[in-house]
C-alpha cells in the first residue's frame, strides 16, 4: 500500500482506496478529470504558440539584401585621390595611433554616404583602413546592414575571400585575415543572427600600422 493526494481535497490516502475518506470523491474519475484538464491545457499552449508565430510571419519586415560598397577601390590611395572620388570630407582629425610596432600619426577623413558613415584612416598619404557603418549603428537612425549568409556578407562589398584566407566565423563576429591582393583583413562587426543584421565593417588594407 502507498500513499497518494487526493485529487479533488489533496489529502493524502491510501492508494487502494476507491473513494477519498476525506471528500468523498471517486479516486479513478477524479484522476481521469485531472488528465483530462491536463490535456486541455497542452492544447492551449500549443495553440498560443502557433498563433504567435503566425503573427510574426505576418509582422516580419521585408527587407533586401543589397550591395553596399566596392571597398577595393579604397586600397592604398592618396588622399588627393579619395578626394577626387568623393569630395572634400565632412571632417577631418590627426591623432597618433600608437601600436607596439611604434607611433604613426594618422588622419580620419569622415563622409556621409548613402546614409552610411565612412570612417578612411590614412597614414603617409596613403587610405590604410576604412570602417563603414550603417545608419542605426552611427546615428541610431535607419536600418543596420542586412544579409542572409554570413559567408556572403564579403561580396556586399566586392570582397572575395581567398582560398589561403584565415577565416573565424563565430556567433556575432566574422572575421577573414589575408584576404586578397587589394585587403589584409575584412572585419564584420555587431553581427546580429536573431534578425540577419550587423552594423559596421572595417576594411584593413596595410596591416603595417596597425597590432
């Protein structure tokens, strides 16, 4: 003999009982109730959730994934020839970056272009890196970046990842070293997989200047 709850009262009986001593409830149809009310419940949830994914399906946005840039055209050019290619900057700033292979001063030439922020670092009179962020991930204004694949990510900017490229692909971070002729590093930054969306890229073309 064991002890068991009641279904209907809680109170503990013996299992061989057909009805509860306490309440007075038939054992087997209370339980049968019980399974029942279970069931039913089971069912409710399953429900809400097909409804609520329903409604997202119906809510999701639409978006297009587009080419942003050919970042190529950037490589090692003069700042003579970044401006000829886009005009004066919205801003310029010199500073000293400092690394352990030594202290090299730079300039940031700033542009606002197809709603983007373009950040070109220059060194020698020399492009050597350009960061480019989306709208949201400058201003908070707009939309991030889109993609589908995060492999295909490169090819929204005309980059084409070499075979002898080192390549780390993690959760919200891709990342290729030894990218072509023209790159050194393509660097995918605030990579948001919930929604296939990421914020900025930097482009290394000299890696000289830089840990």
């Amino acid at each position: 003999m064991a002890l068991i709850r009641c279904p209907e009262c809680k109170q503990k009986i013996s299992s061989d009982c057909v009805e509860c001593p306490k309440c007075g409830a038939n054992i087997e149809r209370a339980f049968r109730r019980l399974q029942a009310g279970g069931w039913f419940m089971l069912k409710i949830v399953v429900v809400f959730i097909f409804i609520c994914y329903v409604i997202a399906l119906l809510n999701k946005k639409e978006v297009t994934v587009s080419f942003i840039e050919d970042v190529n055209q950037y490589s090692h050019i003069s700042s003579e020839e970044l401006i000829s290619k886009l005009g004066e900057p919205a801003s310029k700033e010199s500073w000293t970056n400092k690394t352990s292979k030594g202290d090299f001063e730079v300039e940031t030439y700033s542009y606002e272009k197809n709603s983007n922020h373009y950040e070109f670092i220059v060194a020698d009179n020399t492009v050597i890196k350009l960061t480019i962020y989306s709208d949201n991930a400058w201003n908070h204004e707009g939309d991030l970046f889109f993609f589908k694949n995060k492999k295909e990510i490169p090819s929204l900017f005309g980059v084409e990842i070499s075979k002898d490229a080192t390549i780390e692909n993690e959760n919200r971070y891709y990342k290729a070293t030894s990218v072509s002729n023209t790159i050194a590093i393509f660097n995918v930054q605030d990579i948001r997989v919930i929604n296939d969306t990421f914020g900025s890229v930097e482009v290394t073309y000299n890696v000289d200047y830089f840990d």
